[in-house]
C-alpha cells in the first residue's frame, strides 16, 4: 500500500455514477411501481451499495481502510437508463474515489441481478467518477508565481562552518516545487538582535514570504521566538497549532517547539525547527494551503 503517513486528514469527498441500460419500457415499469419480482430493487440495491462503499479496501487490495462518515445513493431514470449516483465523504488522509465507484458499481450489480429474470437485455456501462475534493489536490492547480521568499537558517554551528544546513535547502527545495522563487536564502548565527534585523530589512525589501529554520526549542541560545514575535502585527496562532499538532502525531516532542508565526507588515514570516525532519513534516502539514493567507489579507474570498 503507499505510504500516506506524511499526509493530513481532510473532508474528502467524491461522487460516483453508473448505468443501468433495460431493453423494454416494461422493465422500467416494473422498478418504478415496485412490481420487480425480487423485491424493491431500489432499496436492495441501495442496502448493497452501502455494503459495497464500505467493503472497498477488503476487495481491492492497494486501497486503505478508513472512515467512511456520510454516503448517499441516489436514482434518475431517464428513458430506458437507470442513473445511479454514489456520494461518499471522509475526513481522513486519502479519498474516496475508489469507494464511490465501488459502491456504484455494487449497486448497479444488484440491479442487474434483480432484473434478470424479467429482461435479458440489462447492461451495465459508464461506471466513473464525476468529482472529487480534498486534500492538496484541490491545490495542486494553483500556483503562486508572484510570491517572493526567503529563507534564514538560524545556527550558530553553521555559521560557524562547524556543520552543514540541511533544514533551510528543504524549505528552498518544496518552495520551488511550488513554483515559489526563494530570492535570499542565508544563514545567521543564533543571536535576537541580528535575527529581528533580518526580520525588518527582509519586510522592508518587500519578501511576501519569510522561513526562518532553528532556535525554536528550548536551549538557552534559542531565541528566534523571543526576537520575531515582538515584531508581528498580525499573530497566527493557526499556523503553528496546525504544524505542531501533525508533528506530534509522528514524534513525542513536537510539543516543545516554540514557533510563532504572523504578518510584519505585509509579510508573512514563520518560524520552523532547525531539525531537517521536523522542517519536512511542517512545509508538508502547512503548505499549500497555508498561502491562501496572501489572499485573505488581500480582501479576497477564493
């Protein structure tokens, strides 16, 4: 199965249909009247259909078992053709795509085999998926162009040649993967005045987005927090709730991280551990959705 561990639980949702074709007006007759000798076909083959939605990681083997919180079956006849539409939502780490079109493709099954007996001419075609949201493919069209980064890894061991960054290339890395150009990346040593300097003069030059990388914890040379946090205007409390809450459910500690993040002036600047894991689960536990701040501050709904 694919790993989807470093993935975020979201609503998801997807919307599946399938055909029932009959070959006689007769045939249609007998659904809508409930004159179908095996019993309301309708409701059987909703019952199957639930079943189907439900069953789906137990038959198709790459499929995860998840929480399947709301489904819906629902019919439209039009001419000699039974329209069967399947719903499905979860709040979990994947969809439910597979899920909806199982779920249609068992209840189309049902039908067919319901009606059998009364018409030999019963096909089942168009099983598909007609939509899907959730996760970060609802982003995965939207691209950020404009956007100007930096990216200020703070260590007094790198600075001092005594090691290599790893943190803050990550950060540069997914940040272009995103189609984020990072114009400043650099390296500071873990000291409050030259950290809130590099807060001011990135604001002044008009960075949208700043990434500062180390000195989150608890040591006593820890002070990125304690240098940016009396800079920000805007506070997002948000943000970092959001990255620490997914780091801690992947390591102990996470709790101990002291970030902040928010507007000064008109950047948006936050503060990530300096561990090269930790600033991977925090680009994936925040980005992309996280941008959408840039249009909220502009006024703008969507």
């Amino acid at each position: 199965m694919v790993n989807i561990t470093e993935k975020s639980s979201s609503l998801r949702i997807a919307i599946a249909t399938a055909t029932v074709s009959v070959s006689k007006i007769e045939t249609i007759e007998a659904i809508e009247q409930r004159k179908v000798p095996k019993g309301d076909i309708f409701e059987f083959a909703r019952a199957a259909g639930l079943l189907g939605v439900k069953k789906t990681s137990d038959l198709i083997p790459d499929c995860h078992p998840l929480p399947i919180e709301y489904t819906a079956i629902t019919y439209a006849i039009e001419g000699l053709n039974v329209i069967i539409t399947v719903e499905v939502h979860t709040i979990y780490k994947t969809g439910v795509e597979v899920e909806a079109m199982h779920g249609a493709s068992i209840t189309a099954l049902t039908m067919y085999d319901m009606l059998k007996p009364i018409d030999k001419g019963v096909e089942i075609s168009s099983i598909k998926l007609l939509k899907k949201s959730g996760g970060k493919s609802d982003f995965k069209n939207k691209q950020f162009p404009n956007l100007k980064a930096a990216v200020v890894v703070c260590s007094d061991s790198i600075t001092a040649g005594l090691a290599e960054d790893a943190s803050g290339k990550i950060i540069v890395a997914k940040l272009e993967a995103m189609g984020i150009e990072t114009l400043d990346y650099m390296v500071v040593a873990d000291d409050f005045n030259t950290i809130q300097e590099k807060v001011k003069s990135l604001s002044a030059a008009g960075r949208d987005l700043v990434i500062f990388t180390g000195g989150t914890g608890l040591s006593p040379k820890d002070v990125t927090p304690e240098a940016i946090e009396p800079l920000i205007d805007r506070k997002i409390d948000g943000i970092m709730e959001t990255a620490r809450s997914y780091g801690q459910e992947r390591m102990p500690y996470a709790m101990l991280s002291r970030g902040v993040a928010g507007f000064v002036g008109e950047t948006l600047v936050l503060t990530f551990p300096g561990a090269k894991k930790a600033a991977e689960e925090y680009m994936a536990a925040l980005f992309p959705q996280v941008l959408h701040v840039f249009n909220v501050n502009k006024g703008q709904k969507h």
